[in-house]
C-alpha cells in the first residue's frame, strides 16, 4: 500500500509574545479554551495541502471549537487534501453523525475522514453530559459504530435496537462520495481500542515507541481484524525537530527544551490546572500547584524525550523503520511558526516519500 502523510489544523494559531515563545508552546500543555480564526484554519489547511501532506486531522476537547465544522472549513479553502476529525461516540446519536459526516464528504468530494476517540480523561467527557466511565465508553462505541457505519452503507431505511440505541425506520437518505464509504480510524492503546479498531475501523492508530513494538501490535491487530474477515492500515504520529544538520537540531531543540520550560514556569497555576493534559492527571490526585508545576515540567521533557531529532534525512529514515513494519500512515508534525520552520518540514515531507518509494 502506498504510504498516507497526515499534518493537521488548528482553530487558532499558537499565541506567544514573540516567535521564540510561539515556537516553545509547540511543546507544553494545550490549553483549555482555543479561539477560531477561519483564516488561520484556511492558511494551515492549504500549508498541509502545499506541502505534500494527504490529509490533515481536526483534534477534539470539549472546549475546542467542533472539528467537523473546523473540517468543512478546511475542506473549502482546498483542492486535494483530505480532511479527518475526530469524533466522541456518544456525544452524538449515531445516526446524525453519519448524515454530518457523509454531507462533509458530499461537500468536500470524497475527502472527509473520521477519527474515533472514546476519551481518556473522565472529567472532559463528562462536561459534554457523558457519564459513563472508560470501560463502559467502549462497549457503547461498538454498538454505535455498529449504528453509525449501517447509516452510512444502507441504501434504505432500518431499525435497530441494542443496550445504548434505539432507532426505527432510520436512514441518511444519501449516499457519501466515498465508496463504500469514507475511512473511519480508531485511536487508543487498549485491548479495547484494538478490539474495536479491529471490527469496525479501516485504520488503527496505536502507540508503537519503536520500530519493534509497532510489529508486535501489527501482528496482533491484524489477527483480531483477521476474525472478523477485516485488513486494517496503521497509523503513528511523530513529533519531530528537523534541521539541515544533525548539530543544528540537536542544539535547536536544547533551546527550544529550556524556553519550554520557561513558558510553563511562567504560566499562571489556574491556566496550567485547566489545561487538556491534565484533565486525567488531576483525576489522579494532581491538585496542588506544586504538583502543577512538577507534572508541566515532567510533560515538557517527555514531549522532547519522544521527539524525533536531526537533519532531514536521519527523521526521515527513522519514520521508514515504522512503514517497512507496516505502519503507513505518517501523522508528520513539525513546527510551522517561522519560515524556516515551514522549509525544513516541506523539506522532511518529500524525503519521508521519497523514501517510501
């Protein structure tokens, strides 16, 4: 199969003072709350689009703008590239999002794409009205992509009743561009995501920290999906750090590390506590600012410990040592604040396909 590179869109650019703090909070804890500015989501859909990227992902928080309006958006200001934003099962019934998510993919041309997550943190499903813990979170998503996926497909109406959904005489009344229907990913690394991914999913999006671990979880996915009569692609996300040199990203991401650092000391305790991040840590007892502040520097060095580092050719080749096991859909993301930034990930993104073939 050939090779998928996935960017993203955000609402709303990084705000800092200057380019160097802007760059920095690339780094540190999402916050809360995000603005949307349809220019800026315009702008970062046709940089993905210009830079060879083939689809870009829409996040999700509750206090998030909607991804799949944030989609519709980017799919309008562009041509090509496809456009996947995540979903909460269980926010919505499943039939409305079916008919949402079959009229983006009417609208854009076949570009739309869907990328289930159940949530992590039991605290921000819950502001959406979502009671239900993690375990049970996965249970109802199977029967509701059970639901959603029928709408989809379904050339006439149909009923179904089950423990979450009841509907009758249910239908879309319209067929997606995409056939048999759009590509739908499932996110997590749970047997639980692995078991839904493998049911109901065209992509699962694992956790693989190297080359050898994404293979065990090829292996056992594809022998879940296997049961089911099913063959799914993988996906992995890289956050990486390019320059022309190997020297130069090194040194490059020790500064960008310590300006992290900054930033997050410097940030008011309330505005750290709210953050996207540490909705599941405070679920664990993470409550006083000093343990605030401890866990905003802990996150900082785990998000560098991760990054892929060095020139353009070294990420490169470290991405290809996960599609030669099988992952090959690359959720590629650099930094895009400054114009340097933008040529050396452009720069990534070629080599990265040119490896590939």
């Amino acid at each position: 199969m050939p090779i998928e590179l996935v960017g993203g869109v955000l609402s709303a650019p990084v705000v800092g003072d200057d380019l160097a703090e802007r760059r920095a909070r690339n780094f540190t804890p999402d916050p809360r709350a995000r603005e949307v500015e349809p220019a800026h989501i315009a702008w970062q859909a046709r940089l993905d689009e210009a830079d060879g990227y083939d689809r870009a992902l829409v996040h999700l928080y509750s206090a998030w703008a909607d991804p799949a309006l944030v989609g519709a958006w980017a799919a309008a200001a562009t041509e090509r590239i496809g456009i996947t934003f995540a979903h909460r099962p269980g926010v919505t019934e499943p039939t409305v999002a079916a008919r949402q998510f079959a009229t983006l993919d009417r609208l854009s041309g076949g570009r739309a794409g869907a990328h289930i997550v159940i949530g992590s943190s039991d605290e921000d499903v819950r502001r959406d009205g979502d009671r239900l813990g993690k375990r049970e979170r996965y249970r109802r998503a199977g029967e509701y992509l059970e639901v959603f996926t029928r709408a989809l497909v379904s050339e006439e109406p149909f009923d179904h009743e089950g423990e979450f959904y009841r509907v009758e005489d249910a239908w879309t009344g319209f067929r997606p561009a995409a056939a048999p229907r759009p590509p739908i990913s499932v996110g997590g690394s749970s047997p639980e995501a692995k078991a839904l991914a493998a049911r109901y999913a065209d992509v699962y999006a694992g956790t693989y920290p190297t080359p050898e671990a994404a293979a065990a979880v090829v292996a056992e996915v594809d022998g879940l999906a296997a049961a089911h009569g099913r063959r799914l692609g993988y996906w992995k996300q890289f956050f990486v750090h390019v320059a022309d040199t190997d020297r130069e990203a090194v040194d490059g991401a020790a500064e960008l590390r310590a300006r992290a650092h900054e930033v997050v000391a410097g940030t008011p305790a309330e505005v750290l506590a709210a953050s996207a991040q540490f909705a599941r840590a405070r679920e664990r007892d993470l409550a006083s600012e000093h343990d605030l502040r401890a866990a905003g520097a802990a996150y900082v060095d785990r998000v560098f410990d991760g990054l892929l580092v060095g020139s353009v050719g070294r990420v490169a080749e470290a991405v290809d040592a996960y599609r030669r096991v099988g992952v090959e859909t690359l959720h590629v993301v650099g930094l895009i604040e400054s114009e340097e930034d933008r040529r050396v990930r452009r720069s990534l993104v070629e080599e990265v396909r040119r490896q590939a073939a």
